[in-house]
C-alpha cells in the first residue's frame, strides 16, 4: 500500500508508527507514496492522512518537487484505477491552504476518493464542508492505542490536593492552550489545579502567549518539546485528567491517555458523545462553556470503572483496513 506519511519518517506520530506496524502484521506492507513505489507496485492502493502534506516544504524548489510527485500520483490513481483511502484527521489544516494545496486537494476529493476513514460519528461534518462527497463509502475506524494499556487504580485526591491536568500536543492556537490556562487561573490561584502543557511550539507567536501567561499563573509546568512515548507514560502517572479541547476534527488524546488510566475533557461534539458512549462517563466528559467548575469535580471523583479498551486494539483496526483493501496490496 503506498502511504503518506512515509513509515520511515523519523517524525511520524506514535499513532502513525503504530498504524504501520499493524498493517505489516496484518499482510500489509505500507511503502511511501513516491513516484518510484508507483511504479513497481502498479496494483497497490492509496492512503493518505494530511493530504496539504504532500505539497509541504520550506523551500520553493522543493515545494515545486513535491507538486509534481503529488500530480504524478492523482494521475496515476485514476489512469490504474487503485483504491483511494483517506484518513480525514481534519477538514482543513489547522493554518489553512495555499491555493496550489487548495486545488490539489479538491482535484484528489472530488475525483479519487474511494472511501473516508473517520474516528466516529462525523459524517455529517464532511458532508456539510464538501456536499460533493455525499456518496463517497465513509467508515469508521478509531485510533490504536499509543501505549501498552495500563490502566491504574487510582486513590481519590484528598480534601486539599490538587486536581493536576496535563495537556500534551504542539503548542500551537488550535490546540487552545492559552483558554486552557485563562479557564482554570482561578482554580490554579486557588491552588485547586495545577496544569502541566507539554508539546513542540510548532507557533512561535502562539507559544510565546502561552509561555507569557504561564509565567503569570501559579502552579503551571510548560515543556516546550517533543515529549517520548515513555516520557507521556511517567507524566500520566502524576496527573489527575488530560485535556483534549481543540479546535478541527479529531483528537488522538483519548487513544494515548485511557490506556493509561487518565480520563480526558473534551469539547462538546460527536467525536467526545462517541468516546463518552464508548468508555462511559467516569473516562470522557466534555467542557460547557468555560465553565471548569463540574471537570474538577468530575476529574477528583474516582474511577469505579474500567474502560472497554478493546476499542484500540490495533489488531482489529488493521483488520479494517484490510478489509477497506481486499488485500490489494
């Protein structure tokens, strides 16, 4: 299957490496998505997640490269007729398209996608944004978990301890990091929270902003950098809940942080009623307004459920996959 993001990409996501991974379990060999693997795999189906990539790089002359590779492709698609997946994590990216990734993008979702793959319950969010996609087969198929499930028991906090939520991710304004800390400043003067963002500043304008109120509030911890999978297992260990309000699409959160025993505050949505179905209320609720008053509750009482986490087996996620494909790969 030729994929993009390439499965050698040393920044791939853990989601991305772990999705990689269960394909080749399953059979699938995930190449990338290059004018050479086109070539000698004349049969191989297509996916792709974050399409505005493909035509992403610093300089000109290598934007102009990708462009071409990325025509080659769409062409290719249609003159052989492979299969043409696409894993929406977001209807537009999170800092808007060029108009060159604006007109591929539309070229490649009018005309060559076979099917839509979806973490759940958004179908009538791509249908609103793009009507010429209403008969495109769209199915549903969540992350895997990004950590060894570990689900821990945890002590219910005492009378004056501190509800600690950490927010991982890039540092950047559609993860919303400033309105995480200006919603809970009360409960952190208070010495009711505490707050620790973790994440590469992929904005340094926005990290800046956050950086600046960070310094402003009590009982904040700011890690401006790539945290590793095992250093997200530690951080877990030592927080109360994990905060997952965003602006777009999808959150990967829920996958990375359940498995370890953290529930997630989410923002009100199809994606957050989904999970809350899911898991139950104990694991995922969602943020009215700006209102953190019911999350603090919500993150200090205990946990007397667990989690059905059979929803992130990776096994039965590559199956879907292979299913989508047939195993023409």
């Amino acid at each position: 299957m030729l994929v993009h993001p390439p499965p050698d990409r040393p920044t791939n996501s853990p989601y991305v490496r772990g999705l990689h991974e269960a394909l080749r379990a399953a059979g699938i060999e995930p190449v990338a998505a290059t004018v050479r693997n086109a070539i000698r795999h004349p049969n191989a189906a297509v996916h792709i997640q974050w399409p505005e990539h493909l035509l992403g790089h610093p300089q000109p002359a290598g934007r102009l490269a990708k462009l071409g590779i990325a025509w080659f492709l769409l062409l290719d698609i249609r003159r052989r007729g492979r299969q043409s997946i696409w894993t929406a994590h977001n209807l537009e990216p999170h800092r808007g398209w060029s108009p060159l990734q604006a007109r591929f993008f539309a070229r490649w979702r009018n005309h060559l996608t076979d099917v839509i793959v979806l973490c759940k319950g958004q179908e009538i969010d791509v249908v609103n944004a793009f009507p010429d996609l209403r008969g495109t087969r769209i199915t549903h198929i969540p992350s895997g978990s990004l950590h060894v499930p570990l689900v821990r028991s945890r002590a219910p906090l005492g009378a004056d301890e501190p509800v600690c939520f950490l927010h991982l991710g890039t540092i950047a304004p559609y993860k919303r990091q400033v309105d995480v800390l200006a919603g809970l400043a009360p409960a952190l003067r208070a010495g009711r929270a505490h707050v620790t963002i973790a994440g590469f500043a992929a904005d340094l304008d926005y990290f800046s902003s956050v950086a600046a109120l960070a310094n402003q509030l009590p009982n904040v911890d700011l890690i401006e950098r790539r945290v590793s999978e095992d250093e997200v297992a530690s951080l877990a260990v030592n927080h109360s809940a994990a905060v997952g309000i965003q602006d777009g699409f999808n959150t990967g959160l829920v996958a990375a942080m359940v498995p370890l025993g953290l529930p997630v505050v989410l923002c009100p949505g199809r994606q957050a009623s989904f999970y809350r179905q899911e898991l139950g209320g104990q694991w995922i609720t969602e943020l009215a307004g700006a209102d953190w008053d019911p999350v603090l509750e919500w993150a200090r009482a205990p946990r007397t459920q667990s989690p059905d986490l059979s929803l992130f087996d990776w096994h039965q996620i590559a199956g879907k996959h292979a299913q989508l494909l047939n195993f023409r790969c």
